[in-house]
C-alpha cells in the first residue's frame, strides 16, 4: 500500500514502466530498502534522517526504464534514491524525504570484456564479485577489491570512490572508469567516450565519481581490468612502532615502489606491515627487494608471507557474514546486530603524509582526555590513508555514545583543520553531511549550482551530499 506521498496514480504510472513485479510497495521491502549498513547507533546526531521509510522501491531493468522513472519522478518532484548494493556504512541510501528507491540489482549484465583495451562494460547493478568471476575466465581481474567485493555493486562503489586491498597500485575505485553512461533527473541519458584521457572539455564522469548519486544514475560503466599477475608474492614485516612502519611506507611511495597492497596495523599485540607485490616476474622482484630493504632500514623485522597470505585469504570474511546476517533483511534485524553494545566506530581520514604523524598524536591527547580508546590504527593502500577504530571506556550505554559521537566530531574536524578530508572511501551519507560544506568551502557553492543546473527540482537523492 502506498502511502500519502505519492498518490496511488503515480505508482500506476511505474507498474506501467516496470511491470507490477518490478514495484514493491509491501512495507516489509520498503523498511529493508530504506537504508544500508549505518544503524542509528552509529549515526551521532543523524538519527533522525532514519524517520522516514521509501514510498515505493522500484526495480528497473534498462537505463530506458531508468529513464522513464526519472522522468515521471521530475514531473512530479519525487526523490529518487539510486540503491546499489545497499551496503555503505554512511547511510547515503537512506530516503530522508521518502520517495522512491531506486534498486539497480536488475541492471546486472557483463556487456562485454575487451582484453585488447583492458575493459569490461558494465551495467550498474554488477555484483564486484561476479565481475571478478567473469574476468577470471578471460585471465583478467578488477583493480578494485574491497573487504565488501562480494556485496557491493559496481555503480554503488564509483558512487562513494571506494579503497579496496589493491588500491596500493591501482588506486581507488574512480580510478578504475574509464567512461560511463548516466540518466540525468529530467531523464536525459548522458555518455563519455572510453578512452583514458580527454583534453577535449572537462571530463564529466568524474563528475559522477563519489558524488551519491545525486546528479544521476549511472546505468553502464566501462571499468579498467588488469591481466592476472604473473608473479605474486606476499610480505609480513613487524615493526617496534607504528611511526617507524610510517616512515618506512612513506619512504617506499618516494621512491616509487608501488605494493598492491599496503596496509601497516597497530593493534594491542604489536605493529604489522602487509605488503603483496603483483604484476610481471623481473617487476615484482624488484619492488619486493627494494620494499624490504626500505623496512628493514627502518627497523622492521621480516615475518616472511605466512601471516599476510593468511590474512589476504579472510579479507573478505566480514562481508560473508554480513551477507547471510544482515544484507537485505529488515532494519529491525540490520540494527540488532549493534543492540546491548558500547558502540565503536571506524574513521577513515586522509591527510598530507606530512601531517598523518602530527594528527595521530594530537587525536591520542583528544582520545584520552574523553576516555575513547583506539583499538586499531592503521594506513591502508597509501601512507596518507589512515584510519583508527574507536571505542568508549566506562560509564552507561547513553552517556559512552554521546562521548563517542563528541569525539567524532572533533577527530573529524582535526582532520579538516589540518588540510585533510574527514573520509577517504566511504562516502558522506547522512552521518557526514553537516560536516562537508565545512570541508568544501566555496567548493560547496560550486557543487550546489551544478545540483541547480543539473537537477533543478532536486529529484535525486536529496538531502545527501550537504544539498
Ligand atoms: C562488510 C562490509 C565491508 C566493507 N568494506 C569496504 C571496503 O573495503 N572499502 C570500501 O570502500 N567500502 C567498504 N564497505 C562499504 C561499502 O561496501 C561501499 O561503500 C560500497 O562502495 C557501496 O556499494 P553499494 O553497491 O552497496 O552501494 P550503495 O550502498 O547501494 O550506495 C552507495 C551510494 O551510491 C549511490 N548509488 C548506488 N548505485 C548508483 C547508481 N547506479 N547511480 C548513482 N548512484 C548510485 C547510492 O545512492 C548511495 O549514495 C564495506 C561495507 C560492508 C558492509
């Protein structure tokens, strides 16, 4: 049953685009898709984005159907939520003002993989893990490998710029596009040529790329694909401190070794490096030599590849479990996994390599002064990549969350202070947006009139991105 804010017309007019299948309107599916992986618990200050519920979910299986729905949805100024995969942490799917969720899942064919040009065509909807099984075919892997890669849809993670494990060399997900096609609100449909490089004009897929979609939807993608590496070798490097596995990381990108994967973790039990090096026999080699050599000058201790292989294999563990526990179940279920805890949460900042020292030191005396713990630091993919897992210590549930939230905010706006960003792959959503005109500035002004010019009745996902 539809409710009051789009009358029972309107939700003719899309079973007349997509067929009676392709409209939910039963309020079990309307709570399930009226969010992703960010519960209230989480959310600090944001709870009440989580009030309205989706008026319809519409499930569209063409970007001419796309079409269509944007169409009708700008005639009668309904918000439109583009839902990939649904398993963002920032809430960005969340339909704060209602309207309509717009589920890609359909949109899910591998249109082509061109080993010659090293791309795959996409639609949006592409599971990560299926593209990586069909490239597998063809001895061809994604760049993008993420802990949710077998959750996460292609659209959804050009959408938030996500970082994935191999993101050391082949950087984060935008990196990967080499052209896409979008539906703008009025239903237009836009496209950018597949090449790599154009000096003819801006470049408009970048346009899409973290942007949430709300300029659009994407429908297709043209995505860079990689031949599987000839040589692989995996590399554990323990160190005394973090700040020496700092150096040692900031050292190697100077000098222009490139790892696939980086990631230096501190946790109770002491300072680990993971490196994996990838690609052609003579360049692994010596990327690995130079890379130990950097660690070791640093005083690192070598682990030789048994922990890293051993971590490598469980990378994508958390997202197997959330997959069978929580994706597309209701919030009630979604939210109760979070109940009877302290609370926690997990920032990824990014800062100038100068500065990422300086910054841990100074959120140490912020931490302590608010009794937060931090139970991980960690650089992952680039020495400006840093991240730090939280938690309250002592006092009640409600009190714990309040300091956490307080805490938050001022690690998040330290980062800002210092010339960086307060997320470096998950996206805004609604647990960031009072925080990114900060972060903008004029750049904000900016984003607001290409938002005006672009979608004037702001049909597509408002209230997102500080618009
Ligand atoms: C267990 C787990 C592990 C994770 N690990 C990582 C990780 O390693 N690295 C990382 O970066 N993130 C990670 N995430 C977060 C999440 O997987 C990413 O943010 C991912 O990029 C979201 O993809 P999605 O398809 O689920 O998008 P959704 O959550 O559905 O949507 C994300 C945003 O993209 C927009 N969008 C989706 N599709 C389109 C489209 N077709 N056109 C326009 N806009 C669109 C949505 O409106 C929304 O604003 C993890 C999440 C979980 C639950």
């Amino acid at each position: 049953m539809p409710n009051a804010a789009l009358p029972n017309s309107f939700i003719d007019s899309l079973v007349k685009i997509l067929g009676r299948e392709n409209v939910l309107t039963d309020p079990y599916d309307l709570d399930r898709y009226s969010g992703d992986a960010l519960s209230p618990s989480r959310a600090f200050g944001a709870e009440d984005s989580f009030e309205r519920l989706a008026d319809v979910v519409a499930r569209p299986g063409s970007t001419e159907d796309v079409s269509a729905v944007l169409k009708l949805a700008n005639e009668s100024g309904a918000p439109v939520i583009p839902y990939g995969g649904g398993t963002g942490v920032m809430g960005a799917v969340v339909p704060v003002m209602g309207g309509i969720v717009l589920d890609l899942q359909r949109m899910n064919e591998i249109l082509a993989i061109n080993p010659t040009d090293m791309t795959a065509e996409v639609e949006a909807g592409v599971i990560l893990e299926d593209l990586e099984s069909a490239l597998a075919l063809q001895g061809l892997m994604p760049g993008h490998d993420p802990y949710s890669v077998p959750i996460a849809t292609v659209a959804g993670t050009i959408s938030t710029n996500g970082v994935g494990y191999r993101a050391g060399a082949h950087g984060p997900m935008g990196d990967q596009v080499v052209a896409l096609e979008a539906v703008l609100a009025d239903g237009r449909v836009m496209s950018t040529r597949a090449v790599p490089n154009q000096s003819s004009g801006p470049s408009l897929k970048h346009l899409f790329i973290g942007s949430e979609g709300v300029f659009g939807v994407i429908t297709k993608a043209t995505i860079r694909v990689f031949r599987m590496p000839e040589a692989r070798v995996f590399a554990g490097v323990a160190f005394d401190t973090f700040h020496q596995g700092f150096n040692a990381a900031a050292e190697m990108f100077a000098l222009g070794v490139r790892p696939t994967l980086v990631d230096l973790t501190e946790e109770d039990d002491g300072v680990t490096f993971h490196l994996l090096f990838e690609g052609f026999k003579e360049g692994v080699q010596a990327n690995e030599k130079r890379a130990l050599a950097v660690c070791a000058q640093f005083g690192g201790r070598m682990l030789g590849p048994d922990p890293t292989m051993a971590y490598w294999e469980d990378r994508r563990q958390s997202a197997e479990k959330y997959k069978v526990s929580a994706l597309g179940k209701p919030r009630s279920v979604r939210w109760s996994r979070w109940r009877g805890r302290r609370g926690f949460d997990y920032l990824h900042l990014g800062l100038p390599i100068s500065r990422v020292l300086e910054y841990r030191r100074r959120c140490d005396v912020i931490m302590a002064k608010s009794g937060v713990r931090v139970i991980e630091y960690a650089i992952w993919s680039r020495p400006e990549l840093f991240s730090m897992l939280i938690v309250p210590e002592g006092g009640t549930a409600t009190a714990s969350k309040d300091r956490l939230g307080e805490t938050v905010q001022q690690v998040l706006e330290l980062a800002q202070d210092m010339g960086g960003v307060m997320e470096y792959c998950h996206g805004v959503g609604v647990k960031l947006n009072h925080l990114l005109a900060r972060e903008m500035g004029v750049g904000q002004d900016v984003v607001q009139a290409l938002k005006q010019a672009l979608d004037p009745n702001n049909i597509m996902n408002p209230g997102k991105l500080g618009l």
